[in-house]
C-alpha cells in the first residue's frame, strides 16, 4: 500500500513538458512578483525572487545583523516581514534600529546615558516608525527548523529573516557540517513549499580573518559545503578600512 501511495504521489508530481511550457509562457505575461529592495545594484541581480534562499555572510562583528536590519526594514515598507534572531533579544535587535534610524550611539541607549534632546529625537522616531513597517520582531534559543515552520505558518510573511543559522537547533549526534547540512536543505525546501524568501545569516570560517584585505569565497562559508549548494544567491558583508568606509 505504501508502494502504491508513493507511485501515485510520484505520478502527480510529474508533468508533460508542452504543460510546463505553455504555464511558463503564459507566467511571463503576469505582473513581477520578486520582492524588491529599491536598490537597484541589488534588485538587478533578482536575488530575492519567491521561493529563493539568500545567503548572507561574514565575521562576527562585520555588520551582518545591522545590514539584515536594513534590508528587512526596506522589505516591510512593501512585503510582510519576519525577522528572527537567535543570538540577542528582540528588545536589543530593537535598540539597533533605532540607533540607525536616530542616528545616536547604541552604547549611550544601553548605558542610559541620553541626554533629554535625544530622548525628544528617540520619541519622534518611535511615533515615526509605529503603524508604518510591516515587521514581526521574534528571538528565540534552541529553535529547530519545524519551530520556525510553525511561526512563518502562523505570521505568513513574504521574506523571513533568520540570524544566524549556525544556531538553529538539530541532530546533537550529528557532526557539524552534517547538522547544517540538513538544515539548509530544509530551509530551502520550506522556502518553496511557502513561496516565500528565506535569508539566512551565516559566519565565515577564522581563516578569511588572516587574509588581510582578501575577499571571501563561497569555500569561506562556515560548517557545510552544502549551505552555497542550497542557496540562489550569496552575499559577503565585509569591513571596509577607515578611510575607504
């Protein structure tokens, strides 16, 4: 009975190619549905078009988080957004946010150093911001992938955000490169099963450090060989020296 399940499920999922054909002609008449950052350096390349997976990476400290951050925030003006960090509170991914947007340092924010005009600045951006982006904020700890299949089944946004893969739960009897293995091809296959974005945060390995000024390369991205495999686009976040930034 199982043989004959699997056979039936086989059969529906295999098509004649003059269907495929005349659905993909008939597809290029409809309306672009890749979402779009409005920069055009980035929207050119078509990275995040639905049911794709994008890499972001580089070292700790890099950027990563604050360039995410950006990106999502550009996302919700448009697209239902969903950013989960697994490394820091929602309320510290929040302090990130609003140092950018008001332009005051972070560290004042955490230390409740602000003076009473930054407060003043700090209000104007909250009522600013309020009502206006289209984000769902979530941290978590020791969350598998099926945890987050059940949050973006819940929120269905169009474009999630998870910083950083690294710390997503699996297999503790797995080795490494084989835990993120399955976790990436999991993640791609929940991206096109939603038809929605999946980008991924993900750390470089400790060698590109001693490069000096060398770029990355997709050998550089940290714990599996199968995170570039799974995905359609990568990009690197890099330090730029002091004078060239």
């Amino acid at each position: 009975i199982q043989d004959a399940i699997a056979a039936q499920q086989l059969d529906s999922s295999a098509q004649e190619f003059d269907a495929v054909l005349d659905r993909t002609v008939e597809g290029l008449h409809k309306p672009d549905n890749t979402l779009k950052t409005g920069w055009k350096p980035v929207d050119r390349y078509g990275m995040f078009e639905r049911t794709n997976v994008v890499v972001l990476a580089g070292r700790p400290g890099c950027g990563k988080t604050d360039f995410a951050i950006n990106l999502a925030a550009r996302f919700s003006k448009r697209y239902r957004t969903y950013y989960l960090t697994l490394e820091e509170t929602a309320e510290k991914l929040m302090t990130r946010i609003l140092s950018k947007a008001c332009r005051i340092d972070a560290a004042k924010m955490r230390d409740k150093t602000l003076s009473t005009d930054e407060f003043a600045i700090i209000d104007n951006a909250r009522q600013a911001l309020k009502h206006h982006h289209n984000m769902v904020l979530e941290d978590g700890a020791n969350m598998t992938v099926e945890s987050i299949r059940a949050r973006l089944l819940k929120h269905k946004p169009d474009i999630a955000f998870i910083d950083h893969i690294g710390l997503i739960a699996g297999d503790p009897r797995a080795k490494e490169y084989e835990r993120l293995s399955d976790i990436t091809r999991q993640l791609k296959v929940l991206a096109m099963q939603m038809g929605i974005v999946i980008v991924e945060l993900c750390q470089l390995n400790r060698q590109v450090v001693r490069g000096g000024g060398a770029y990355a390369t997709l050998a550089d991205l940290r714990g599996s060989g199968t995170i570039e495999q799974d995905a359609d686009g990568v990009v690197f976040v890099r330090n730029l020296p002091a004078e060239t930034s």
